[in-house]
C-alpha cells in the first residue's frame, strides 16, 4: 500500500520556544481531530530537532525530519551535520535536494546521490525533491527537466534503496509564490515520475512509492490536489508554520 504523507518544511523559520509551541499545538489538533492513516511529518531546523524528537519519538501521530544531512560520515565538516547524528535524536527521513539547497548552496545531482546513500547508512528515508524551474515550464520542457534529475541522482540507488526513498515534486515556479500547480498539472508530473521509476527500479516498488505535490498547497487547495490518482500528499511550506493551516492540510484526504 503506498503511504499518505503531509510533511511540513519549517525552512529557517521560528525561534526555540516557537518551534516548541507549533508542535506541540500540532501534536494536540491531530489528537483530537485526526484519526486517520496520514503519516505527519515536522521538518524543523536543525538546533530544534533533538528537543521536538523528545516530543515525536514513540508518538504515532508524529514523525521526525530534518532539513538537510552532509554526504559525509563524519570528520572535518565545518558547519556540517551527518546522518548519524540525526538518527541519534530521533530523526527518521531527510529533505534531500530541496530546489532552494540545489540554487543557493549549489548541491549537484552526485552530492544528493551521496548524501540519500548517506542517509540510507543510517535507517533516514530519504525525501527527494525535484521540480522545474518557470523557463523549461514556459518552454515546454518541464517532463525532461524532472526525468533527468530523477535519472542523475535517483536511477543509482537498488531496488531496497529505492524501497526507503519518497518523492516530492515541487515546481519552483509554484514555491512562495501563491501559485499552485493545477491538481491537473499536479497529477500529470507525479504520473510521467512514477512512470520514470517504473523503468529505473521494479514496477511495483514505483507503484508503491510516496509522491508528494509542494509548492503554494494549503488548507483551500490540499483536497482538490490529494484527490488526484498521484498525489499521495504533500511537502508544505508556509501553510506549515500555522498549526490550524498544517492540520487542516492533513485533514484534506
Ligand atoms: P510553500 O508551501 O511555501 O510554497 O513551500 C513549498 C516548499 O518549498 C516545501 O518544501
């Protein structure tokens, strides 16, 4: 059966004490009005992840993400964070090649490989995001653009890899912008990257693996997008930085 996700991305957003107050107010709205089989997630930033683990380790209603992870083990990493350390408090997937890490920090198709195979080392699933920017869009390019980073990064992982990994198509066009992708647009990319990892991996593994829709979703737009075939959920930015918004977003199946 191929899981629901909804996953917030806090991105570099909140103070401690804010940080711990979303959760917790999270952690109680999903108590209270959510019963169903959506795995949540929370992404926060790196310095707030061992104290909201203390809140999400042996809580089924809540699961554990981090930002970023270092291709690396361990060593001489100045600034750096490995899998290890991440498993050690709890964290149980990554955000892995968020466009905003591919633009602003440079992180090419091999470093993201590295860093899922990092990740995998340590039992974090992977959460791989791509997504076109607005000229392969407006050019019409948009399905090559996604089948090649899927093919640069994603194609050397196995089968048991591969098995760990979820998907997250993010237009860059559509994040921070107030500009969703149509639910009809939406399910014909999470159908042509389903149908792409048909062919690198087998057909049931890409039957069975998460695709999550971001960019612009929120409480008004989630039902009409996870409505689609492909869609099996969604990576929300701003939306998550409201705990009535985020929660409502899960609700949205
Ligand atoms: P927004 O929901 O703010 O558009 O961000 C989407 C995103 O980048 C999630 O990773």
């Amino acid at each position: 059966m191929r899981k629901k996700i909804v996953a917030g991305n806090w991105k570099m957003n909140k103070t401690y004490e804010e940080a711990l107050s979303l959760v917790s107010e999270i952690d109680n709205m999903l108590k209270d009005e959510v019963s169903g089989d959506v795995t949540v997630i929370v992404t926060p930033p790196f310095p707030f992840l061992h104290a909201v683990g203390k809140l999400t380790q042996g809580n089924d209603r809540l699961h554990l993400a981090a930002q970023n992870v270092s291709e690396h083990e361990s060593g001489a990493y100045t600034g750096e964070v490995s899998a290890a350390m991440l498993r050690s408090v709890g964290v149980e997937y990554v955000l892995v090649g968020h466009s905003e890490r591919r633009l602003y920090h440079h992180e090419d198709a091999q470093t993201l490989y590295k860093k899922m195979k990092a990740a995998l080392a340590q039992g974090i699933k992977p959460i791989f995001c791509c997504g076109e920017p607005l000229e392969e869009r407006d050019a019409d390019r948009h399905f090559e653009y996604v089948g090649q980073q899927l093919k640069d990064s994603i194609s050397y992982l196995s089968n048991e890899e591969f098995d760990q990994v979820v998907i997250a198509y993010e237009p860059i066009w559509a994040i921070g912008t107030g500009r969703t992708a149509s639910s009809q647009q939406a399910q014909e990319m999470h159908a042509y990257i389903r149908e792409q990892l048909s062919r690198m991996f087998d057909a049931e593994a890409a039957f069975n693996c998460t695709i999550l829709y971001g960019g612009s979703a929120n409480p008004g737009n989630a039902k009409d997008l996870f409505s689609k075939e492909d869609v099996d959920g969604g990576l929300i930015g701003g939306a998550s930085l409201k705990s009535r918004d985020f929660t409502d977003i899960v609700k949205s199946f």
